[in-house]
C-alpha cells in the first residue's frame, strides 16, 4: 500500500466524497459516533463511509484482535479510519485492538491536542494549549513479556532508532507546520540510558535541523510534575510510547476534561482518529455521554483529508456551543454552565451554530497545507553499520535455593576458554562479588561471563553454555553482549 500524500488528498477532495471506514465500537461508541456523523454531514463533509464491525462483539466470536480478517480490507482500501471506542474483556488472550491497529498499519504518531477552554469548562490552568506527540508503535507496548522463573517476570522494552527518528520528526515538522515555538522531549534517560539514552539523543540530532524551534528536555518524573503545574510552560512535547500514554491522559484532564480531547494516529499507509476515551459501558443507551472527543477527532480527520474548511465549520461551532454554556453532564458546571443536554441534543447545538464564530474562545482556523505527507519528506536518514564484536554473555538462572556467594562458586569452573564470570546480579543490582548481605534476592539471577576486552564468539558462547547446563544449573535466557564501534551496547549495571 503506497503512501499518502497530499497531492493525492487534494485531488480526492476536488473529484468527490473521500472514502472512510467507521466503527460503532461498544458502550456509549455507537451513540458518539451517530452524534459525530451527524454533525459531519451537517457541515458539508464530503466523505463516504464504510462500517466494520470491531470490538467485544469480535473478541466473544473467537477472534482475539478483535478485528475480523475482512474488515483490514476497508482500511487498506480507504486508509482512513475513525473509530470509536471499544471494551476488551477482562481475562487473558485477549489483544488491544488500539494497539494491534496503530501497529499492524504502521500509525506511529499519536498526536493529542489539549487545551484549556476556561471560563466555560473548569480548569485549574486556563491558558493550557499542549500538544502531546506519541511514539505508538515500540517501547513497552511491544508486548513482549515472559514468566521466567516462580517469582519474576520481564517485559521487554525495546526501542529503535528509526522509531525515534520517526516521531522526532513528526514532533518538529508538527511544531513548525502549527506555528508552535517549543519541542520538548520527556525521557528517563537517567535510568534507562541505552533505551530513553537513545531517544533523547536522536531528539537532539534531528534537532539541530530545526534551529527555529526552541528545544528543551526533561527527565518525565520532574516533567510530568511541572506539565501538572504549569502546562502554559509547554507547546509541543515529544514522548516514547508509555510515558505519552499515560501524561497525555493527564493534560487532557487538567484541562478540562478527557471527555475532550480527540486524537490522531499518523503514519505512512493510513490515519485512524479516536476519543481518547474509553467506552463507559455504565453509561451506554442513556444519551447523555459527551460526543465532544470523538467530534474533535472527527475534525482532525477532516483536516487530514483535505477538508480544512469543513474542519473550521465544525470546530467553530463547537467552541460557540461551548461557550454559550451549553454541556452534557460531565463538564456540566451550575456556575457557567447555561443548559445541561445529552448526546443528540449536544450534536444538534452545534449543528444549530455551523456558520458562526465563537464570541470568547479564540476561532480556529485549518490550512491548505494541514494535509500531513508523511512519507518522503519525513524519511529516515541514512546511517553506517557499526561495526559489531561480541565480548561477552549474560546467563540468567533460575535458581531458589543458594545464596549469592553459593551461586558464585557453583559457577566458578564454568568460566575459562576466554569467558569468565565477572559478576552477578539480581534485579539489576550486582551482588557477587563483594555483594551487601542486606540485598533481597529473588529466584532470578544475572550471571555475566565476559573476554575482559577481547573478541569471542558464538563457539564460546556455547560450550559455556554445556558447561553451566553440566554443572546442574537452569539456563532460561541469554543475551549477547556486543559492542559497537568500541563502545559497549550493554547496561552496565547497578552496583558495577
């Protein structure tokens, strides 16, 4: 499937109505989205939908994406996609269908708008306007886990270059098109300094191209806490996946609301727009859930298509509707709030207000140039292969019953043939040799066996790997150590 681009879209939008795929999801998803639809076409939207069917409805056939085989046609075909939100059950087997979407079609920007809209909707920061930029497709959500031994469990966490690369520049390609003046970039780089280490380092090397953009970076625990105390102090702000998960939900409700905030999710082959919202199930048939994040989703895609007038109408309308107090019940508030209303009646507000300009608020307006291209111009820049030379193994071992200084000697004539045993750890933190008797250990052990400098190879690996297995040791995983260009490609560890 060829990317978009926004020749492409123009040329769509001129010669009729722009193929989309819809999905009703679950809970309060069907009522939402028959609001958003409803004001959409009221607007003028030129666009033809397609349904899918997704959602618990799926996950109880058998199908554990919750996604039926045929309905990945509609997307590819139409390539863009809004959905509503959706239940997963509760139990295991069953996939995010959110995740299993954003990656399966490569959608690996997730940009989420928050913005305050005092007086009219209770904030405690009233000139918020962020814009979060996700990494959607790695980090934790690669969904790579094990049970390794009876006490512990791992999940990988894995970043790539490319990745990063990616949504850095989606990030100031956003800021630059938006007319925003900042980038910042949240990380844990002070922890996780190969991983979050990588991401900060691209964010500073694609950043020295954008020298019209301020740039800033934060660790995301010290971030975190300043974006919940002073948002204004932020524009644009760049995250690896987890982290964008969890503070965009967090800038959405301080706020105002997540009920709010719409996003998108970008990538080369498609879009998919989406409430960040769940499915309220408790709330579902009683028309009074707030369609608001879906609509504004709704517009993202409009712009996304080449409809930049039709998203102006729309949001607009919506901002008088919010200003002139009229709100369904969760942001409903006695003190400014004019009319409480449920779901149709909200949509029918805005429809009523299509054509007009908020008084308060300030007017939106959506470019020509909106439409993303987010292939060519945002492509990978190229990179030599480092060269690579493997210096060491880790061995991890599940073993219960023996102390570190036990485990030491057990291992102790396993090393030779060039790999030695260097040290060990548990949970990260070395614990032989000269390992702190106050160290609570678990049955989960690192057992690192290196060439002190030398080159090895995989030959010495294995044979060290009979011996650690003929000494009666339980081997459940190994990891290579490399270095790259002369310079380690591994952690060396807490306690080293």
């Amino acid at each position: 499937m060829p990317p978009i681009d926004s020749a492409a879209r123009a040329d769509q939008a001129t010669q009729g109505p722009i193929p989309i795929t819809v999905a009703y999801g679950d809970g309060i998803g069907p009522e939402i989205m028959a609001a958003t639809l409803m004001v959409l076409d009221a607007a003028g939207s030129r666009l033809e939908t397609e349904t899918i069917e997704i959602g618990e409805k799926v996950y109880r056939q058998g199908i554990s994406a919750g996604i039926a085989p045929e309905a990945w046609d509609s997307l590819r075909r139409t390539r863009v996609f809004l959905k509503a939100p959706i239940t997963t059950p509760q139990g295991g087997g069953f996939k995010s269908l959110n995740v299993t979407v954003r990656k399966s079609l490569g959608l690996y920007a997730n940009v989420r708008p928050c913005v305050a809209y005092a007086p009219f909707v209770a904030t405690r920061h009233p000139g918020m306007d962020v814009v979060i930029v996700r990494e959607n497709e790695e980090d934790l959500y690669a969904g790579i886990e094990h049970r390794q031994t009876d006490e512990v469990v791992q999940c990988l966490k894995l970043i790539s270059r490319p990745g990063c690369e990616k949504i850095v520049r989606y990030a100031y390609d956003y800021a630059r098109r938006h007319g925003r003046k900042k980038v910042a970039c949240f990380t844990k780089d002070n922890i996780m300094k190969m991983s979050d280490g990588l991401f900060r380092r691209v964010f500073e090397e694609v950043g020295a191209e954008y020298p019209d953009l301020e740039q800033e970076h934060w660790i995301v625990d010290i971030g975190a806490a300043k974006l919940a105390d002073t948002p204004e102090a932020f524009d644009v702000i760049v995250m690896p996946n987890l982290y964008g998960d969890i503070l965009s939900d967090v800038a959405a409700q301080i706020a105002g609301s997540v009920g709010l905030a719409g996003s998108a999710n970008i990538g080369e082959h498609g879009a998919m727009f989406e409430a960040i919202h769940g499915s309220a199930p408790r709330r579902a048939g009683q028309d009074i859930a707030n369609p608001s994040g879906l609509l504004l989703a709704g517009v993202m895609m409009l712009a996304h298509v080449g409809q930049p007038e039709v998203a102006a109408r729309v949001h607009n309308a919506w901002l008088r509707t919010i200003e002139e107090g009229i709100h369904t019940y969760d942001v409903f508030d006695p003190a400014v709030s004019r009319q409480q209303v449920g779901t149709q009646a909200f949509a029918q507000a805005v429809i009523d207000r299509l054509g007009q300009q908020p008084d308060s608020l300030r007017a939106v307006t959506y470019g020509a140039a909106e439409p993303q291209p987010v292939g060519g111009r945002l492509g990978l820049s190229a990179r030599p292969r480092a060269r690579k030379e493997l210096v060491g193994v880790d061995v991890f071992l599940h073993e219960a019953d023996r102390s570190p200084d036990e485990l030491g000697a057990a291992l102790h004539g396993t090393g030779d043939d060039g790999l030695r045993l260097e040290m060990i750890s548990n949970r990260g933190t070395k614990v032989w040799p000269e390992g702190l008797p106050e160290t609570f250990c678990t049955d989960h052990w690192r057992c690192r066996f290196t060439t002190r400098g030398a080159a090895a190879t995989n030959q010495q690996v294995i044979a060290l790997l009979q011996r650690v297995h003929d000494a009666g040791l339980e081997i459940i995983k190994t990891e290579n150590l490399y270095t790259f260009d002369g310079e380690p490609g591994f952690s060396m560890g807490q306690g080293q």
